[in-house]
C-alpha cells in the first residue's frame, strides 16, 4: 500500500525535527568536573570567561616559578585557572599539596582534557586556553606570565 504524499512529508518533517531536538540537547549537555576537595563544576558556568588549564608536577621547577602569576590571573573577573595534576594525585592529599605549594586558584581531581579531545601534554607546565565561548584557544608549554596570558587575551 502506498501513503498519500502529505502522509510522507508529516512523517519525514516529523523526522526531521526529532533529529534538531537531540542535537539542541547533544549541545546542552551538563559536563561537570569534580574538584580536588570533591565539590562539582559545571563547565557551562565558566562561559563568558577565559579558562586556563594548567598542568603541574611538584617536582616541575618551572611550575613552581608560575603559580604566583597564576594566582593572580584567577584573581581577575573575567578569567579562571584550574589546575590538573600530573602525576595523578587525588583527594585531600591533592588538597593538601596545593596549600604547601601556595596555588590558591581551583585544583581538579581528574584531568578534563580526554573529554574535550586534547591530548595528555608532552611538557611541564602546559597550559591549555579556553576562550569565552567555550573553544581552545591555544596550548602554551613553560611557565606562563599575567602580562603574557592578557597580551594573548586582549586585557
């Protein structure tokens, strides 16, 4: 049996808005990340905001020459830094090495990279840029300045 034409134009517009809707919501998918101490971030609050990534090692000496300038960048408005960990490190010992290490910005218990799609960096520190709009900017390798992150910027 063959449908009346206007049947198949329902059916296929029917399709066809099936379809927008699961991309509306494959594009508001809630992404969150957990913190070091064990308290959630949604991703989608940092839009609107420059995010840097930071990745760190304890024994990395040019780490410990940034995180000052870091420190000060996350102080900014329109900018947040989250550090990752290199080696790993969870929980209250995480907690616990970035208060000896004096980072004051936001440390992560897992690295987020995997779920955008960056590659594990092959040097310390690495720094991978976010922009407002929620895309990567840039991935910076060696310790980074204020004065070079806002040349980058714009501010």
């Amino acid at each position: 049996m063959q449908y009346p034409d206007s049947l198949r134009v329902r059916a296929r517009l029917a399709a066809a808005g099936l379809l927008l809707m699961v991309m509306a919501l494959a594009g508001c998918q809630k992404i969150e990340l957990e913190r070091a101490g064990g308290t959630k971030l949604n991703w989608n609050t940092l839009r609107g905001q420059w995010v840097l990534v930071n990745y760190w090692a304890e024994w990395c000496k040019p780490c410990l020459e940034e995180i000052p300038e870091l420190n000060e960048l996350d102080k900014a408005p329109d900018i947040t830094i989250l550090g990752v960990n290199f080696d790993g490190i969870r929980g209250e010992e995480l907690v616990e090495l970035g208060d000896r290490m004096g980072i004051g910005f936001t440390l992560l218990a897992d690295d987020p990279g995997p779920g955008f799609g960056w590659k594990l960096p092959v040097a310390l520190p690495a720094t991978f840029i976010v922009n407002p709009d929620g895309d990567l900017v840039e991935a910076r390798f060696g310790p980074q300045t204020e004065e070079d992150i806002r040349a980058l910027i714009g501010g």
